[in-house]
C-alpha cells in the first residue's frame, strides 16, 4: 500500500480519526431512529383501529428504508454519501407527513404526531450531517493528494 493510500486512508479509520466525528456515527444514530420508528406504532399504542392505517404504514415504511441506507452508510461511510440525504429528506418527510396524514382516529394522536416530528427532524439533522461529513473528508483527501 503506497504512503498516499495509507494516509488517504486515516481520514476514515485507523488512530488519525481518535477523537474525530465520522460520517459512520451519524449513521448508526439514523439507524437506531429508524428502529424505534418502525416499532414506535407498536410500542406507543396509536391505536388506529386497523393494521392499514397510512401512520402506521407510513412510519414502517420509512423506517425500512432508513434503517437499510443507514446501515449501508455505516459498512461502508465512504460510498454513496448522497444516500444520507435522501434520509434527510425522508425526515423531512415524516415531519410534513405528521400534519399531511390523517391521525384522527387514533387513541393516541398526540403521540404519533410528536414522535414523527422529533423523529423527523433528528433524522433531518443527522442525514445532512453525515452527508457533509463525507464531502469534507473527500475534499481533504483530495487536498492532501496534491
């Protein structure tokens, strides 16, 4: 492995990234969201009279797809950054989702409301940060290959 290789190569693992944030830890905190969120109907009881009710649907759904690109973030956190912003989006997604879709005939609407825009906006934040992460690491390497 030549020395530029090697060096490139500490912007991701390895002792030059003690103390430093990678894109891999905004990652695995989508990816615990996203787990919550596919559990949360269940576990916060929105009880919504039957299985099909497009909350519930909704949050699974989303959940799904999160969880499986931010596990793919973390495995490989130098690839496809622009997949953590299209999680973002999906958590702004969740936030407009929880004034756009019909929770009234919940038992616990409040609750589906809230966690989907608490949800929305971490997944929001954290999409955006890992992504910006990841291009700021490419451009030092990039740098530093000159």
């Amino acid at each position: 492995m030549s020395n530029s290789a090697a060096s490139a190569r500490h912007f991701w693992t390895g002792p030059a990234t003690e103390g430093r944030m990678t894109p891999s830890l905004p990652s695995s905190l989508m990816f615990l969201c996203a787990v919550w969120l596919g559990f949360a109907p269940f576990a916060l009881h929105y009880g919504f009279p039957g299985y099909s009710a497009a909350v519930d649907t909704n949050d699974v759904v989303v959940a799904l797809v999160v969880g499986a690109i931010a596990l793919f973030r973390v495995v490989a956190p130098r690839d496809l950054p622009w997949l953590s912003l299209v999680n973002a989006a999906l958590g702004v997604w969740l936030v407009a989702g929880a004034f756009l879709l019909d929770h009234s005939a919940a038992r616990q609407a409040g609750a589906a409301v809230a966690n989907d825009v608490v949800l929305g906006v971490l997944l929001a934040a954290l999409g955006t940060l890992s992504a910006a992460l990841t291009y700021r690491q490419r451009a030092a390497e990039r740098t530093q290959a000159r």
